[in-house]
C-alpha cells in the first residue's frame, strides 16, 4: 500500500507489519520501568484518529520498540517519544530529527506528521534496535506525544 502522510510517502506492507506485531510481545515484556507500563495502558486513553492511524499500518501500539519519557508537560502529561518499525519502504520525505551537530540532533515538529494536536510522527530509514525476526525491508516510525498518566500509582515522572 503506498500512502501519504504529511512530507512522508511510503509503500507499507501492512499485512506482514500486522503479522509481526500479532505476534510480537508488549513493551511491558521487555520493560518493567513507569514510563514503559504507563505507555502501554494509556494506548487506550489516545484519541481515537491516533488508534486509527496505527492500526491502518498494522501496528499494535502497545508492542513499542522504544519509548521514553521526555519530561512532565504544564497540563500534567507526559512527553514522551519512542519509536515502531513497519515493513516498508520510505519513497519520499525526511526524518523530524535534525542534526544540530555531529553528535546531537533535535525533533523539528514543524518537520513531522501530525496525527492528533499532541501526536506527531515522522519516518526515516535510518534503523535502530531492530527486531531480529522484523521483516525486511523496514523503516522506522518516530513518534513524540503528550500522553497522559494512567497508572493507579502516583505519577513518578512528577
């Protein structure tokens, strides 16, 4: 399926993309940190345009390959940003990270997609921690959100 988000085309294979992640374990597998287990029981706290987006990719958001909490936002939520991987291949567009020297880059959101008010992605075909069973070719999906705390314990992050 080739698609168009934003500066961002892509040719995805959402059926093996969704293959993987059915079959993949959720974050709290690997991770037992607050901002991994807030991460993947606020999935349903997200608008529904956010669930939709992932989901037509064949992603299951609570399965993140990375995600990590910037800071605690003015309104109480957290910034987190994190990333997925999807079978595919990036035809057109360039990653929201901006390289502001040769050892450090930042997130240029005016550069990324924007799925909700407080969502934004980007792609890039630069890979990190990939899956070793992901299937190729891959490209990842960077994300950085406003996300709220969910966790019936006190917000660590504060």
């Amino acid at each position: 399926m080739v698609a168009k988000f934003g500066q961002y085309i892509v040719d995805i294979d959402t059926e093996k993309t969704k293959y993987f992640y059915e079959n993949a374990e959720p974050v709290s597998k690997g991770c037992s940190c607050d901002g991994c287990l807030n991460f993947e029981k606020a999935v349903d706290a997200l608008p529904q345009t956010v669930r939709k987006f992932f989901a037509d990719l064949g992603v299951d958001m609570r399965k993140v390959c990375e995600c990590y909490v910037n800071c605690t936002n003015d309104d109480g939520t957290l910034s987190y940003g994190g990333f997925y991987h999807i079978c595919g291949t990036l035809l057109e567009g360039e990653s929201a990270w901006k390289k502001t020297s040769d050892t450090t880059s930042c997130w240029d959101e005016s550069a990324a997609f924007s799925v909700s008010p407080s969502f934004h992605v980007s792609m890039q075909k630069d890979i990190s921690l990939l899956e070793t069973d992901f299937p190729l070719p891959a490209i990842q999906l960077e994300f950085s959100a406003s996300i709220p705390w969910v966790l019936e314990k006190e917000n660590t992050y504060l």
